[in-house]
C-alpha cells in the first residue's frame, strides 16, 4: 500500500515568496501613488476648464467684462459679493470649485471664503474705495474702482485667472487663508523692474501656514490680505516641483511647476 506525500512550501520557501512580494510592492507602491497624483491633477484641470467657460459666459452677458473676484460695496459695512457667487447661475455644480485630494469646500459667500481651495485673480476685484492705480498697484491690493475688461488683458493666452489655493478646513476659521483667490501683488517683482512680471506668491507649501520656502522663508507673518498664495499641490515635494493647472483668459489650462511659475515673465498675472 502506497503512502500518501503531503506537499507543502518549505519555510525558506515560504519567506522567499513573501521577499519577492515586498519588492513587488515596494516597486509598485510609489508607481500607484504617482498615478492617482496624475488623475487627481487631470480632473483637476478638467474642473477648472469648466469654470474658464463659466467666466466666457459671464463675459457674453456684460459687456466682455470679467467676473469680478470680489465686488465691494461704497458702504463698507455691506458684504462683498465674490466671484462663485457671481457665476453660480453658469455653473450648476459646485463641486468644480474644489479641488481633487484637498480638503478644500465651495465658498458660497464672503464668510466662507477662506475654505475654496481654487482661487480667481485678485486683479478682477472691484471696490470703489480702491486708491489702487492700474499699472502701479501695491501689495495687498484687492481691487480697482472699475471692472476688468477682457481688453486690458492683451495677451490672454498668457494671462492666468485661475490656480489651486492654499485653503483652511471647512471648521477652521482662525487661518489667514483667502482660498477663493490668489493676488498677483503680493509676491516677487521682477528684477528688472518690470510691474507686469511681477509675481504672485507661488510655492507647493502652503505659505499661509508654513515657513521654510526659499522665496517666502517667514510668509505666515503676513496679514491675510498680502498672502493670498498660490498652492502647487500635485507631485509637491518641497522643492517646489509640485504643480498647479492654470487657467488662461483664452480659455486653455496648462499645468505648471511651482519653479516654473516662480519664472519672471514666463506667465501674466498683473494685466492691469
């Protein structure tokens, strides 16, 4: 009578199979991680596509004027109107104002501002107190006395409206985080004396509550109105290899390196 053998995986064995798979995983891991960075970044882009259309509509409607990102009143005890309440009617989806993989949520008033994780150029504000001059305006400048037309931004396939924005939780309302914007005042002026190079602040740290850029090594010391940042959340490491897509006055997005951004000229962001 035949004996019956018992096969089995031998202890070496059995740690050589769970080896290969620790390899395997410590290969594929940061590939997985890469590529769900990659979509959140692509819907990202796509959102933002959506909310450029949005501001082309607003545009047909009045007079090719620009939504405003904030519309101050003469009495400054009435609240400002900002620009998703401005365009809510041509967008019907709220989601498109937050960005994939923040913690961002939709501003749906000035009190909820600080929350919007995708931010509007600051250089469409209006408010009729404004001393700001066109072509010379200071840090911290939130707004002229009249609208932005399209035709003051004469190269608007260079001209960004849109970026991602360093925003506070939805409970958090102690930050200095303005997330419905960014200001293109607030950040490095080109060295050469250039106005219109001038930058906003651009980094893939939230400059609002961090320290240690190396443009921006004490922002958090600022008052709210001269941070306004843009965040460059995708791929961040740092170093400022993190991205942001941008959305044109043309319409089209591009997405960019902090790096590359922080480059003088190589986008528009004061046009008036």
């Amino acid at each position: 009578m035949k004996r019956q053998t018992q096969l089995a995986f031998t202890l070496i064995e059995l740690l050589v199979v769970i080896a290969i798979i620790a390899i395997l995983a410590a290969i594929l891991f940061p590939v997985f991680a890469r590529a769900k960075e990659s979509a959140k970044q692509t819907q990202s882009l796509a959102q933002m596509r959506q909310l450029s259309m949005s501001v082309m509509m607003y545009a047909g409607d009045y007079d090719d004027n620009f939504v405003p990102a904030s519309a101050r009143d003469a009495n400054p005890a009435v609240l400002p109107v900002i620009w998703t309440q401005a365009i809510d009617a041509y967008v019907r989806n709220p989601q498109i104002f937050v960005t994939p993989g923040s913690n961002g949520w939709y501003a749906t008033d000035w009190n909820s501002r600080r929350h919007q994780s995708v931010g509007y150029s600051d250089a469409t504000g209006v408010d009729p107190l404004s001393t700001a001059v066109p072509g010379a305006a200071a840090p911290g400048t939130e707004g002229f006395v009249s609208s932005a037309n399209f035709s003051q931004a004469e190269e608007v396939a260079r001209t960004a409206l849109f970026a991602v924005t360093a925003n506070a939780p939805k409970d958090v309302t102690t930050t200095k985080h303005r997330g419905y914007v960014f200001n293109p005042y607030n950040g490095l002026n080109d060295p050469g004396g250039d106005y219109y190079k001038g930058l906003p602040m651009i980094s893939d740290r939230d400059l609002v509550t961090k320290t240690g850029d190396v443009n921006y090594p004490t922002s958090p010391s600022l008052a709210p109105g001269a941070l306004k940042p843009i965040l460059c959340p995708f791929g961040a490491s740092g170093k400022n290899e993190g991205r942001s897509p941008i959305v044109f006055a043309d319409g089209h997005a591009k997405s960019y390196s902090a790096n590359s951004l922080n480059t003088f000229g190589n986008v528009i962001w004061r046009f008036r």
